[in-house]
C-alpha cells in the first residue's frame, strides 16, 4: 500500500511539472495569394448604356380613304414582300363612286359634243351673214364651258378610280411586320394606322445619355454593342444621331446608335448594351472585383511587397465598377503587386506567397520556409 502511494504521487508531480511546462508557439504558416500587377493608363475606358434594338425606318401604314376593313392577310412578324397585299377595304362603295364618275363623263362628253357642233353650224351661218357675231360668241362660250366640264368629269373619274386602288393597303417595301392595330371588321378613317412596317436592313440601339455624359460620345475611339442575351458577341457600331434637345422629363438625350453589321440574332426589342470605349486615364488601373477589400467602410487593397514579401493594407479611390472589374484612380503605383483573392483572410505585415498556380504573372517566390503552406484558397 505504501509503495502504490509513492507511486500516485509520483505520477501527479510529474502532470504538475508537465503543466507549467511552457510550450513553443508553431511556425506561422505562409499563405498562398493570388498576385496581379497594377498597370497604370494600360485599360481603356469604358462607358456603357442599356438600350433597345430598333430598326432604323419604321413605317406607319394607313388606308388613303376610309372604310370597312374586310380582310388582313398578315400578322405581327410576317416578312412581306414590296407589292404583296396586306388588308383590304370594304370595295363596294368606291366601286360605286367609280360608276358614277364614269357617267358623269359620258354626259359631259355628250355636251361637249353638241356644244362643238352648234359652235361650228354658227361658224357657218356667220360666214353667209345670218347670224351676229354676239350670237357666235355665245356658242363659242358654250364650247368652252363644255369642254371644261367634261375634263373635270375626266378628273373626277381618275381620283375615283384610284380610290379604288386604295382599297387595297400593299407593301410599299420589303420589310417585317412589327405591330397591327385593326381587325377585320373595324371602320377605319383615312390615314389611321392599321400595322407597321419596319426594314431589315439596318437596325439601331436606342439609348438615353445623360446631358452630363453627352460629350463621351464625341470622345469614343470604339463603339461596340452586346445583347444582354448574347453578351460574348461584341457587334461594331457607331453614333447616327443625337437629339439636339434634352428630354424635359427625364433630362437624357434620345441617341440612336447604328449596327454596321447585324446578323438575324438582332431581333427587334431585344435589350442590349452599347459600350464606349475610349482612352484611359494616365493615373487609372483596372482591378479585378475580388482585390478590393472594405477598410473603415472605405475601398481598399492589399499591396504585396516582393522584398519583404509581406502585405499591407492601402486605401484607394474607385473611380468606376465594371463588369470585368473595378477602375481604381488613386492610391496605387504602376508595378505594384496587389492580391486578388483570399483577401478577407490577411492581416497588416502578413507574410505570403504568390500561387504558382496562378494565371497571373508573379514575382519571385520568396525563401523557402521550413513551415508547411496550407492549400491555395484556404
């Protein structure tokens, strides 16, 4: 028994001792980053505005005269053809008009005809001296007035008969339907639109610019469109037009901007970016969005030093965020090696390592640490 008691003291004076031992703290692991070079003035500028296809000529199609509308041979989207007929009107009441201008010719031709006659019998019994001269005169006069009402029935039958024509709405070009606004059925005025008509040929964004931003359309070097649908595709474009006054609502310029090469994937309505590009600032360097990190509620970014190979935190001033990153225009030198992720896992005076795994170009790695670095992204 008193050897066991030797033996369980023993056991907890050496725990005690084990206890107040003082422990080595471990080699801090060196973090892996990911490293991207600052290039200052080497990234144009770039502007964009949302916008909506359009095409360039779009045509309100209308009836010349009013009628019925008895048949519409083409819906929203068609693509028709220069001639090809669209809708029909009521044809009976021109057809009737027609008739009536066509008598009325008739009888003025027989007027006139009759005119003609008693006006060259006179010319003949004024040459015998039957008759006076203020006699001649009248027939003369009655001729005259004749012939003049029978050109004016002439006339009238020619508008009718055109009249006719109109009741028959044709394509007065090669184009797509893009809006109907009648059916069958309808009583339309003359003039009232009854669809619209839209070439294929060219099409158009149309944006609204700001009267502050008006000026980089000027200062543009390129011009470029992308459907929201389609982003990967960059169409080449170029400014049309300019309202030359400001939009009293909303204060924006109406721009038409012009597409030099569509293809059929440019559907009319659909939404798409126009972006300008123009030359970057001297001072300017575009940053990926993950480098950027949030210091007192303030931008900032950590700059790596290649000597040291430590990080420090350094405010800068974002000028633009973009879709392919952020403009930084203040803050940060050209050459200079800032961290693009795992940005939120550092601390001031960190020491790292750029990843080799990168796409990036990178500086030399530094010494090699007896310590073993943990994954890259961990």
């Amino acid at each position: 028994m008193r050897h066991l008691l030797h033996t369980l003291l023993a056991a907890l004076l050496a725990a005690a001792l084990a206890g107040c031992a003082k422990h080595e703290p471990a080699a801090e692991a060196v973090r892996p980053v990911q490293l991207a070079q600052v290039a200052l003035g080497a990234t144009p500028a770039i502007a964009g505005f949302a916008g909506e296809v359009r095409p360039r000529y779009e045509t309100d199609l209308a009836f010349r005269i009013g009628g019925k509308l008895i048949a519409r041979g083409v819906d929203i989207g068609a693509r028709v053809k220069k001639g090809q007929v669209l809708a029909r009107l009521d044809p009976a009441d021109v057809a009737l008009q027609s008739e009536a201008a066509k008598a009325a010719v008739a009888a003025t031709e027989a007027e006139y005809t009759f005119a003609k006659a008693e006006y060259e019998r006179y010319q003949n019994l004024y040459a015998q001296k039957f008759v006076s001269g203020s006699a001649l005169d009248q027939k003369q006069n009655a001729l005259s007035a004749n012939r003049a009402k029978h050109e004016q029935a002439k006339a009238q039958l020619a508008v009718a008969q055109n009249q006719s024509a109109y009741a028959t709405l044709v394509a007065p070009e090669d184009g797509v339907i893009t809006a109907v606004v009648a059916e069958a059925g309808q009583v339309v005025a003359a003039g009232q639109t009854v669809m619209k008509l839209a070439r294929e040929a060219e099409r158009e964004v149309a944006i609204s610019v700001p009267e502050n931003r008006i000026d980089e359309l000027t200062r543009a070097k390129e011009i470029g469109v992308a459907l929201w649908a389609n982003p990967q595709k960059i169409y080449p474009a170029r400014v049309r037009e300019i309202s030359p006054a400001v939009d009293p609502v909303t204060r924006t310029f109406a721009v038409r901007v012009a597409i030099l090469a569509p293809d059929p994937s440019l559907q009319w309505g659909m939404t798409a970016t126009v972006g300008l590009a123009g030359e970057g600032a001297a001072n300017t360097a575009l940053l990926p969005l993950t480098s950027l990190y949030r210091q007192d509620d303030k931008p900032a970014v950590w700059v790596y030093d290649p000597k040291t190979h430590k990080v420090a935190l350094r405010t800068v001033t974002v000028g633009q965020y973009r879709e392919d990153g952020v403009v930084v225009t203040a803050g940060l030198a050209g050459g200079e090696w800032v961290v693009t992720a795992g940005v939120h896992k550092l601390q001031p005076g960190q020491t790292v390592r750029p990843y080799e795994g990168g796409t990036r170009a990178a500086p030399p790695l530094p010494p090699s640490s007896g310590a073993a670095a943990p994954a890259a992204g961990s």
